[in-house]
C-alpha cells in the first residue's frame, strides 16, 4: 500500500488590482445621495398629489347628490378591482410556471449544474416579484392620477 502524503506549500503571494474596487468605493457616496434625493422628489411628488386629492375631494360634496357622479366613481372602481384581478392572475400564473419548472428539474450531474438550475429558479422568482411590485405601483400611481384628474373635471362643473 503507497502512502500519499499532502505537502504542505508555501502560499503564494498573489497581487490583487484594487483599482477597480477603490474607484466604486469613491464613486458609492455621491451615487447613495443622489438616490436619496431621487426617493425624496417622488415621495414629496406624490404626497403632493395625494393632498391635492384630498383636498379637491372636499370640492366634490356639491356633486354628492349627482347620480351621474356615483356612476362614474363606480366605473373607476370597476376599473380598479379589473386591474387587480388581472394582477393576481399573472400572480397565479407566473407562481404555477415556476412549480412547473422547478418539478422539471433534469437530475444534476454535478453541483455547478444544480447550482446553476436553483440559480436560475431563484432569479426568475425575484423576477416575478419584482414585476408584480411594479405593477402593483404603478397601478397604485395610475389609480392617484385618475382620480385626480376626474376630481378636477368634476371640480370644475
């Protein structure tokens, strides 16, 4: 029986190029302020436009006795909850895609192929929520939006 011995090796000294590293790291605190400048104007944005509603909505009380008024705040509504339902059904759909992947799974023949398959899973997840937060804003927007110009065009009669 041949015995094999490990050596043990002096480490080798090995030179990293940071250069690369230092100029993210000088470029990161201007880029962190800009994006938090960037949050504020559309927060302030919108908490504008939200007051702004509010307080047209107090305008709206002398078209409270219109019919056609409650009409088309139902039609908004209607509008509202089909968007909804429709995002909830990508929900559905891109979730039962993802099962359906995830139990087609080939059998991995080594570990980089599994991480990879489980990468791609994890990835195409983030996706699908990263769509449906978007949507689910912009909806939200939209929804802010609408209301405020029916509000103004109400306002105005």
């Amino acid at each position: 029986m041949t015995n094999i011995a490990l050596t043990q090796r002096q480490p080798s000294t090995v030179k990293l190029d940071t250069t690369p590293l230092q100029e993210v790291a000088t470029l990161a605190p201007p880029a962190c302020i800009e994006h938090a400048q960037t949050v504020g104007t559309l927060l302030n944005r919108r908490a504008t436009r939200m007051m702004s509603n509010l307080t047209s909505s107090a305008g709206l009380a002398q078209q409270a006795l219109n019919p056609q008024t409650w009409v088309e705040l139902q039609q908004l509504q209607q509008a509202v909850v089909q968007r909804l339902q429709q995002q909830n059904q990508n929900w559905m759909d891109g979730c039962a895609t993802l099962v359906k992947e995830y139990s087609q799974i080939k059998q991995a023949n080594t570990m980089s192929k599994l991480v990879e398959q489980q990468c791609n899973l994890v990835a195409q997840w983030g996706q699908l929520l990263g769509t449906q937060a978007t949507n689910l804003m912009g909806l939200q927007e939209n929804i802010e939006v609408d209301y405020g110009y029916w509000l103004s065009e109400k306002v105005k009669q």
